[in-house]
C-alpha cells in the first residue's frame, strides 16, 4: 500500500483501525457518577435532564443517557450516538489495547506502557513518581 500522494481523482481509501475506550452514558452516572468520567475536563452534568455536557474543540456537546462517551486518540472526548457507535465500532481484539494496573482503565497499545512489574498508564506513572519523590 503505498502513499495516496500524487494520486489524482477519486481514489478508493479506508480508515486505518485505531482503538479508542468507549463509555456507555447510563442513568447511573447521575446517581453515582464512576470514576472513569469524573475526569473529563470541564464535564458539566444536570441531574435534572439527565444531559451531560461536554466541552470538545469543536464547541459544547450534550450527551443523552444512551449515548457512547469516547475518549479518541488525542485523549479529547466526545459523545456518540449509540446507531453511529454500533456501525463504527466493535470490541478491541488482545493485542488492541491493555489495561492499566493503576487506574482500571483501558489503553490503546500504541499507549506508553510504563512500571516495572505492572502496566501503568502515563497518568499512573508519573502519580506514582509523584508520591515517590515526596519522601
Ligand atoms: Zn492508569
């Protein structure tokens, strides 16, 4: 396969597969919101309505209970509707991704992968390198 530039006209092209994590948006996360998206930077929710809203680069974006919350290469996020999301997207095969012993969560494997006798995150480690440079 070689580079599409040069080529003139319309070419057939296909997406290369990446592996993103994937969240789905429950009722639950308004009673008791997990961990996994506490974190999502500037998340606003309204218990109310049962929206979340996320901030993206491309402006506010609401997502409905049913909705997949992905967290894309970039580590940006971003609701997806649950059609889109079963025509686009599948279960990540072993070998697609892995999971960090520290924050429970799943990493694509071009992820850095760092720690000695367990697999941590970039996050996890420099945590980690934090509470041990503190002593
Ligand atoms: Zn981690």
């Amino acid at each position: 396969m070689g580079s599409l530039s040069g080529e003139s006209g319309w070419v057939s092209v296909r997406k290369k597969p990446v592996v993103v994590t994937a969240m789905l948006l429950t009722d639950d996360y308004f009673n008791r919101p997990p961990d996994a998206v506490q974190h999502i930077p500037g998340l606003r929710c309204n218990p109310e309505t049962h929206e979340a809203v996320i901030p993206t680069l491309e402006g506010d974006m609401t997502a409905h209970i049913g909705d997949w919350i992905i967290c894309g290469v970039q580590g940006e996020f971003y609701p997806c509707d649950p059609d889109i999301f079963a025509a686009t997207y599948e279960p990540a095969r072993e070998g697609d991704c892995w999971l960090c012993d520290g924050c429970n969560r799943w990493f694509p494997a071009e992820t850095e992968r760092v720690g000695h006798e367990c697999d941590l995150c970039p996050e996890c480690a420099r945590r980690e390198a934090g509470v041990e440079g503190g002593e």
